[in-house]
C-alpha cells in the first residue's frame, strides 16, 4: 500500500513539473525585435540632442562669465 502510493505520487510530480515547464514556455511575452531596435535609435537621438543642449548651454555660460569679469 505504501509503494503504490510513492508510485502515484512520484507520477503525480512528473506530471506537474511537465505541465509547469510547458506553461512556462508558452506564457511568456513575445516581443517584437524591431520595436526594440527603433526605441534603441530614438533614445540614441534624443541622448545625442540631449548633450549638444548641455555643452552649448555651458560654453555659453563660459563666454558669458568671462565677458562679464573680463569687460
């Protein structure tokens, strides 16, 4: 009686963990790969835009600081 029931729990756990693995593989999202390379692109651009604003803004503020110590 024992044996059978070590053997009706042990199949019971090969079955679970076949289920939970095969839910696994088909739960998961798909993703598109081009989304994901344009969003890469646009946030390169924006980044890019982004440093051009800074360091203009601080070479003016230099010339603008000197100009105004200097004059």
């Amino acid at each position: 009686m024992r044996s059978s029931f070590i053997n009706q729990l042990e199949r019971d756990e090969k079955l679970f963990k076949k289920s939970y693995y095969k839910d696994l593989t088909t739960n998961f999202k798909k993703v598109d790969v081009n989304v994901l390379l344009n969003k890469v692109k646009i946030n390169k651009s924006v980044e890019k835009k982004r440093n051009i604003i800074f360091i203009a803004s601080i070479f003016l503020g230099l010339n603008l600081t000197a100009y105004i110590i200097f004059s």
